[in-house]
C-alpha cells in the first residue's frame, strides 16, 4: 500500500468533499471532546513553561488540517516566544495548513510541513511538547515512531497523544469475540474491527494497522522510557448514524459520560488520551 499517495487523497477529501456531508453531532461530540482535552493540556504546558526565557517549541505530528496549533497560536499571546510545527505525510493537509496560518495571521509562528514520521528524521532534543492525535493507529511501527518522539523532545519535554481504545466495547463491538476467533496477527484483527465503523467513507480504508489499550500503550510508552503516563478521559461513544436517531439513548449516554469523567473512568472511552513525560535526566 503507497501511503503517502493514500494520504494526500485523504486529506484531499477532508478539505473539500467531506463538507458536504451530513454532520453527526454525537461523532462532532466524541471528537471534540478528545480535541479540546488536548488543546486544555497543550495550552497549560505552554503557560507552565513559558516563565522561562528559552523559546518554546511545539510540534503535531501527523497534524491533519493544522487547525490544532493554528488555535494554539490564536489563543497564546503573539510576543510570547513560542513557533508551532505542523508534520503530516498529506501534501494537501499541509498546503490547507499553511493557507490556514496565513488566512488567521499566524504563520510567523506556524508553519507546517510534508514529513512522514516512518522515513524521515526530526532533531533530536529540539521540541518542548509534541503532539500526536489519532495518528499512532496508521504506523507500521509505533515504538520506532515513539521513540522516534522520545529522542525529539528536550528532556522534561511532554508527549500528548491520542489514539482509538481498543477496548471500547461500542466502537469495536467485536473485540470479545477477537478471544474466540483469534486468526491472524494483532494488525489484520484491529483492521476487520475498524472495518466495523461505518461513519466515514474514505477512512474505512484508512487502515488503523494496530488499535490499542490502555494497559498496552502504557507498557511500550514505558519501554519506549517515558516516564508518568498519565490518561485522561474520552467521550464513552464515538457516535454515528443510530446515535443521532436515538436522541434519548444519546441524552442518557451524556449523563453516564459526565459520572464517569467525575470518577475520571478513563478505560471507559472509545478513545485513549494521555501524557507521558521524558525524564529530565536520563536514566
Ligand atoms: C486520522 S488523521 C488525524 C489528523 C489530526 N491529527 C487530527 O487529530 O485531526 C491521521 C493523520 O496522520 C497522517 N499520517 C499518517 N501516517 C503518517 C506518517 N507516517 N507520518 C506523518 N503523518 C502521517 C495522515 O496524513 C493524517 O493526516
């Protein structure tokens, strides 16, 4: 499979065919969700290191339309000294990004570039926080790519990073039944359960390579030699078509999501979200 030729048509359709598309407002829930819990933790590590009078340096690997830091640079003050870098393998993302940047009157301090984490290199100890959202899912290797991070963050740096929970018994309604019919890697069981999700067209192919769980993610960040992971919670449902229908079921479903953000139940969400912390000193 070529995916850089997947992903510029990727990105391509998420600029200008998806908006034509009927918007799920229980999916438009689930994703904001997880996009505001990291733009929350994104924006109080920035505040937290700012005191110092070194330039902050923030990246978003596999960053999509960019509108991530582009509000991160909108919502921190213009004199402060930190730059945003965008990395996606979408040349069409990254073209929207830039157009973006300079469309809001950021792009002195964004700038976003075609990279593929897989192949090509990032300096070693440049960044103070780098950013990976659903993104990790598509990786062949995901602790090459972590470590890949790893050695791309100052020391003390902070990796936030989003990925579908594997887990989640209502995204992947299969995964007991994976137990049972276990044929295959890990890799070909994660792609027939994602196949299961019906909501997006062109991500149907877009081939999440290893879906993940908690327990699991902590270990190869552990491995990897992060050190605090700590999880935050996700909305309990993706959401979808027969969500949208069931307007109660979704009502009820909010109030279980506000109790179990209230006893921070992060296992139960369709989608894992943490932070993990370089040391500062190496171990
Ligand atoms: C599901 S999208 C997530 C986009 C964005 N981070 C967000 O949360 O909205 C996955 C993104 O990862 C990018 N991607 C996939 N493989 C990559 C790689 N090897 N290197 C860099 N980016 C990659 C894709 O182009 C795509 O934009």
């Amino acid at each position: 499979m070529d995916y850089k030729k997947f992903y510029d048509k990727y990105g391509a359709f998420n600029m200008q065919l998806d908006k034509i598309s009927e918007p799920s407002y229980t999916v438009t829930y689930a994703w904001a969700k997880t996009k505001r819990r990291l733009e929350s933790l994104l924006l109080s590590e920035i505040t937290s290191r700012l005191t110092s009078k070194k330039e902050l340096k923030i990246a978003d690997i596999g960053c999509g339309d960019g509108s991530l830091l582009i509000h991160m640079a909108m919502a921190v003050d213009s004199k402060a000294l930190v730059t945003f870098e965008g990395y996606d393998l979408s040349d069409s993302f990254v073209e929207f990004g830039n157009f973006a940047a300079d469309a809001k009157k950021v792009c002195d301090r964004v700038s976003f570039s075609v990279f593929n984490l897989e192949n090509d290199t990032l300096n070693d100890e440049k960044f103070d926080v780098i950013v990976m959202s659903e993104v990790l899912e598509h990786l062949t290797d995901q602790r090459e790519s972590l470590t890949r991070i790893y050695n791309a963050l100052r020391p003390g740096g902070v990796l936030l990073l989003s990925t579908p929970n594997s887990r989640n018994m209502i995204k992947y309604p299969l995964y007991p039944l994976k137990k049972i019919f276990k044929r295959g890697n890990d890799a070909q069981i994660s792609k027939k359960l994602t196949q299961s999700e019906e909501t997006f067209v062109l991500a149907e192919e877009e081939q999440h390579l290893h879906v993940f769980y908690h327990g699991e993610l902590r270990n190869l960040i552990k491995k990897v030699g992060f050190k605090g992971v700590t999880f935050y919670r996700s909305s309990l449902v993706f959401g979808g078509p027969l969500l949208d229908k069931w307007r109660l079921f979704f009502a009820f479903l909010l109030t279980l999501d506000v109790v179990l953000d209230w006893l921070n139940a992060y296992t139960f969400g369709w989608d894992i979200v943490l932070k993990a912390q370089k040391p500062v000193k190496r171990t």
